[in-house]
C-alpha cells in the first residue's frame, strides 16, 4: 500500500477527489499563501492544492495542503478516505507498535536525473515566496532534513530525519532553526564542540508518511526510517547522498547537500508560526549548500501555517498523540485509553484514564510532563475520565464543568520547560504548566455528589444503528 | 539599487530575475538579510509603507540572542 513518491501521493489525492488543481495564473505573493490559509479556514476535509500556473515562471508547480485535512490524513495511512478520527489514532498507535520495520537500500534514484554543484542559486532553482507577510523572507517549510550523530556516526536510530524552518538566505546559503529540545540540536552541539560542521541533507517533495513522521516526536535512537516502514506496513526505500553516508528518502523531488557552519549564527526570521505568532529577530546556524540534486520538471511543496487549525496541525496531530499514548502506557498500561496532544503540537493535551484510586489522574498528569515530548510541550493537561472521549471536545468541555473543583483539581508546577517559540513563556523556554483533573473523585478521595450518574437509556446503542442505516438511505 | 524595505540600507544585491523575462526580480538585504520580490504589494517593498512592528533598526542585529548559543570547543 506504500506510496512510491510524492507524485503517487497526489495522484491518489487526485483519483479520491481530494486534489484542486488551479490552472488560472497566480502570483507567488500573496496568492499562494492566501489560498492556502483560505482552504485551511474551510473546513477539516478539504483538498489539497496544486498550483499549475506561477507567474513569471514558465512551468514550476506547487503542492500546498496536501495533509491538511483528515481525509488525506486518512489516505496518507492508506486507509477509506472517510475513517473517523478515532479509528485514525488507534490505527496509527497500531502500527507505530509495529517498529522498526528494517529499510530496503537502493543504489539509485529518480532526483538524481539533474546535478547541480556551479554556480548554484537556489532562488533560480526553487520557486520561493513569502507565505506570510512580516515573514522576513522565503522559507522552505516542509523539507525533511537528515544529519547523523557525530560521536556515533554508524548507528543508523541515530541519524535524525526532521522538518526545520530553512530561511533561503542567499543563493547557496539557507537558515535553520533547530530548536533545543529537537534531535538536531544534539548533533549540532557535538560538531561545534569539536569545532566542525555539521553535514546535511535535505528532501523537498516527499510521499507523505516520512513527512509525517518527521513531525513526529520519536526517541532519540528511533530511526524515522523504521518508523515509516511500520506506519505505511512495508520497509520504507531510502538512498545515499552523494556527499555523506547520509540516507535520503528515494522518492524525493529535490535534494540539497551541504553542511551547517560551525561558530556562525545570524539574524533570521521573523516566520510566521504554528503557535499563531511571530517568531524570529534571533541569530541563528547557516546551512552551505554544496550540491542540488532534482528531478526534471520537480513538483514543489510548501504548507501553510498560522493560527490554527492549518495544515501543521493535521500533520503533525496524531502522530504527536501517539507517542505521548504509547509513553503513558509504558508506566500505567491498564489505565490510559486515549490522548489526544492535537492543539498546538500537544502545548494542550488531554488524557482519557481509568483512576484506580484518589490521586491517580493527577499523577497520569505529572508523569505526561516528564515524557519526552512533555519536556518541550504538555503546557496545561486536562485528564478525563475513561468515558469521556477526548476527542469529543464537547465530552472534554463536560468534564471540565462537572468534574472540576478549582481548589483541589488545579494543579500549577512553576518553572518548567517549554519550546522556546511559545509566545507566553518567560523568560523564553521556561514557564509554569497545569494539570487540571476533571476526573471523577475516586475513594478516598470522597468529595462532591457524583453517586448518580445518568446512564443513557436501555436500548440507546441499538437505536444509533437503526438511525443511522436510515440517515444513510 | 534598492532600499531594503525593512532596515532601509542601501547595500541591496538582486539575486533572481524571473525565468518569463521582466515579470520580477528578487532583492536581498545583506544587513537584516530581508528578501522580497519586485510584485509583492507596496507594504512589502516600500520602507515607508513596511509595517513599523516589523522594522529592524541595523543596530539591533549584533545583539540579537544566538539560538541555539555556540558551545565552548572542548580541547
Ligand atoms: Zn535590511
């Protein structure tokens, strides 16, 4: 069921009625990024979009939105276009079970058709825009990047394959944010202590499930590459870059090589980001790029981002539940039902738990903060009981108001962790984060009159099936 | 040369012109390194019209904090 490239990908998107194509001309500002926020602000089903005709270029292309809804999300996982969210996750969690699913090599690949290492100016070869408009320029925004670990450059879990803001800043010259908490910044870290660069490679236009694992928090020594065999169920193809042992996803419509300057930093940004703000006016690394790899005639691919929801929030929903879900229930295995981490890539997070004793959602919220992902994100926890479903934020919105006593159910932990980009921390990086328990109080905690439940009527289940055979007809 | 709408220094470079001959060129600052294209709406290329929340003043840049902070380099 794998996707062989980017343009299986959209050839399916195309076949099941979820690709626009758009052959009037557009300009690249501020066309391309108002259309994409625009079918982003129409709904959680919509298409993705392929531009055909970009004004002042002859015949590049552009993808935008192509996992900006559930159903391509669906699709993305090879799944009926129409699979409810639910099902989504718990097929995702499935499979992420299934890692690692060893890669399949290949010698060759069809981005090695055209070679570029003259003269290289990636404003010629790439069509850029601006997205947003105090981004401070043009930005590659959903390229996978790969760099390996410096002190144990063999071990293949350790090579990171991750999506990084690039800022094109010159003709072979991009930024790159790598924020702390990511993979990159580890590898970074240990090139510049020895005084060395750190080699890059990075993939535009991929088939979508490495993209999505990507964007997804893994542990460090998780391969992405294993990952992506299990969530598409067969080994995922990868191929050596020309100028490092790097691995690079074979289906990839353009690949940039190069290398992160050791010591340097400079001013980037501002860019528009997912949490809905600005960020930027930092100095920060510089990539070289020594080599343009790409197929003829190359699909490109942006997404659009801003406040929410937008595509990043699809593409990077469900893949950051399920780590947080399968870290829960490492440590309470017959409690955790579900979580759902999708607001803001899991700032919000929300745990469906079992409470086998006074006290226990409280600790399911304490031990979310100390996952990995947590570190970085988890800045207010709601926890709900087993029977609320929390991706029914209308249940969510129910548990909070009748579950909830401020004075006991409001847990606030100062100090602690959190990604720099989040505009409300302070200084940045660090901020007070919340656990609120809308969990029903279990003995000995005794408080409040939950001894009444409403249970629905008897044959309720029953009728939902018969109604819904009939609002089907 | 341009004014770079941003930061407003002269030191401009154009570094792509379209590949449909006279459509647009595109300029980047090497100050605030601001990039932007010819087409784009006045309140993009034009300093005075530049949204003032997101001016750069030249000076600001040697300041601004390094993400993430360059390590020692151990011996
Ligand atoms: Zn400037």
């Amino acid at each position: 069921m794998a996707y062989r490239d980017f343009r299986d990908f959209l050839k399916t998107l195309e076949n099941e009625g979820q690709l626009l194509n758009i052959n009037e001309e557009v300009m690249p500002e501020p066309d391309l990024g108002s259309a994409a926020r625009a079918i982003s602000n129409l709904g959680d089903k919509t298409p993705a979009l392929l531009f055909n005709r970009i004004n002042g270029y002859h015949n590049a292309r552009i993808a935008m939105n192509v996992i900006g809804s559930w159903p391509n999300h669906a699709l993305m996982m090879g799944l009926p276009k129409n699979t409810p969210l639910k099902e989504q996750f718990f097929e995702f969690a499935k499979r992420y079970g299934q890692f690692p699913v060893p890669v399949q090599r290949e010698e060759t690949a069809p981005f090695q058709e055209v070679e570029i290492t003259d003269d290289i100016n990636l404003f010629d070869i790439l069509p850029l825009f601006r997205l947003n408009q105090s981004d401070g320029g043009f930005y590659i925004d959903k390229a996978v990047v790969v760099s390996c670990d410096v002190e144990d450059p063999d071990h293949f879990g350790k090579q990171n394959v991750g999506i990084y803001r690039l800022q094109v800043k010159g003709k072979d010259r991009l930024g790159i944010q790598p924020v702390p908490q990511h993979d990159i910044a580890i590898h970074l870290r240990q090139a510049e202590e020895r005084g060395e660069n750190l080699k890059v490679a990075i993939a535009l236009g991929n088939e979508p499930v490495i993209t999505t694992v990507a964007a997804t928090p893994l542990l460090y020594d998780q391969s992405e590459y294993e990952m992506a065999g299990a969530i598409q169920g067969e080994p995922y193809k990868i191929v050596k870059a020309k100028d490092t042992d790097l691995d690079l996803p074979w289906g990839a419509e353009v690949v940039l090589e190069g290398e992160i300057i050791a010591g340097e930093r400079e001013f980037e940004g501002p860019f528009g980001e997912f949490t809905g703000h600005y960020s930027g006016g930092r100095s920060m690394p510089i990539i070289k790029i020594n080599r343009v790899c790409h197929r003829k005639n190359p699909i490109f691919e942006y997404l659009y981002l801003g406040m929410p929801w937008t595509e990043i929030d699809y593409m990077m929903g469900l893949n950051t539940c399920v780590p947080l879900y399968q870290q829960l229930k490492e440590a309470f295995p017959n409690e955790i039902v579900a979580v759902n981490a999708m607001y803001t890539h899991g700032l919000l997070a929300i745990i469906s738990t079992k409470s086998r004793y006074g006290g226990f959602a409280k600790a399911v919220g304490m031990r979310a903060l100390t996952t990995p992902h947590g570190l970085g994100y988890c800045k207010m926890v709601i926890v709900v009981d087993e029977d609320v479903d929390p991706f029914n934020l209308p249940q969510v919105m129910w548990a909070l108001s009748t579950k909830m006593h401020a004075k006991h159910d409001a847990v606030i932990i100062p100090d602690l962790s959190v990604l720099p980009l989040d505009p409300g921390s302070e200084p940045a990086g660090i901020t007070h984060k919340m656990i609120l328990d809308a969990t029903t109080p279990t003995a000995p905690e005794t408080r409040g009159h939950y001894s009444q439940p409403l249970d629905s009527p008897l044959e309720t289940e029953k009728w939902e099936k018969i109604l819904k055979v009939m609002l089907n007809k | 040369m341009k004014t770079c709408p941003r930061c407003e220094s002269k030191k401009t470079e154009t570094v792509s012109q379209s590949p449909v001959k006279g459509a647009w060129e595109v300029y980047l600052c090497p100050v605030c390194m601001f990039t932007w294209r010819s087409s784009e709406p006045e309140s993009i290329t034009n300093p005075e019209k530049y949204n003032k929340a997101f001016k750069v003043d030249p000076q600001d840049i040697p300041h601004a904090a390094k993400v993430p902070p360059v390590p020692e380099k151990r011996a």
